[in-house]
C-alpha cells in the first residue's frame, strides 16, 4: 500500500509574530522608549537590577520606561524597590497578561529576568518579534542569546555595566 505522510504541527502560530519592520515605524527622539521585562517568582533580585538600571539611566534619557510582566510581578517588594530610587513613575507592574506579545511587539528591548521556562519562552518570543534581549549571564539565556548579536548577555548584579549596554542597544 502506498505511504501516507503526516503533519507534525510545532504547536507555534507564526501570525502571532508580524515583522517589525511592518508594524513598528521609527522612534522619534522624544517618543517614550519601552524596555518590557519578563519576570517570575524567583527573579526579584534580576528585576532590581533591572529598577536600579532604569533609575540611573533616566536623567540622561528621560524618554525611557520599564514594564515589568509575570508571575508576581506586581508585588510590593518590587513597588518599594521603585519607590525608594524615585521611579515609579517610570516603571509599571502588570502582573500576569494574556497579551504579552502584544507588550513586546512594542518594546524597544526586552529584558529577561525570570528563570527556566518562563526565560526560555520569553527569550524565544522576544527573538521571533526581532526584539534585542538583555539576560543575565550564567542563565538560561546562554543557550539562546548570541551576546552581542540577537542581544546582550549581562552580569546579574550590576546595574552600571548593564546600564551601559543598555545605552548602547537603544542607540
């Protein structure tokens, strides 16, 4: 009998991730520029980071906002973190969503705090929209981010040298 061949559907819908280059025009100067952080549970410290990254960063680029999403994300340990460096006005706390790629479609660049899956998926997403991805080094990101290439890779605790690759991915 003859061979009958088969489907197997990868489970991903590739119209969910338009081109950029369509969707998105140029910034203008003075737009605001968002930065769309994944977070989990387990990533409190990395989102700090990410806080304190944010608050040193917005003298000199005032057009700069950070959006924190996932899991715990909108806990008051992170508010306090925000409230203490005088930023809360440039950070917002989602929460869980069920249109994050929506949220990163319209990100400038997209850090990854969270761990395991959570990273995984985030990065994956992050790539496919043809977002820039910011993780900490020694994490999940190293099997995906090529430093330099599709993003950067970043010491987990220090806000100024990330602050410094930040400049120069916005740039």
């Amino acid at each position: 009998k003859g061979k009958q061949s088969s489907i197997a559907r990868l489970g991903v819908d590739a119209t969910r991730y338009p081109d950029r280059a369509v969707t998105a025009a140029a910034p203008k100067p003075d737009d605001i520029r968002y930065i769309i952080c994944v977070y989990d549970p387990t990533s409190r410290g990395r989102a700090a980071t990410a806080i304190r990254t944010v608050s040193m960063l917005a003298p000199r680029h005032p057009y700069l906002r950070l959006i924190i999403f996932g899991a715990g994300s909108d806990s008051e340990d992170l508010r306090m973190q925000a409230a203490a460096l005088d930023v809360m006005h440039l950070v917002s706390f989602l929460g869980e969503r069920d249109d994050h790629l929506t949220l990163m479609r319209d990100a400038e660049l997209g850090w990854v705090v969270a761990e395991a899956d959570t990273a995984a998926f985030g990065i994956l997403d992050l790539m496919s929209l043809g977002v820039p991805v910011i993780a900490a080094e020694g994490s999940v990101a190293d099997t995906y981010v090529a430093n330099l290439i599709s993003g950067a890779l970043v010491p987990s605790e220090d806000a100024a040298t990330t602050a410094a690759t930040v400049v120069t991915l916005l740039g």
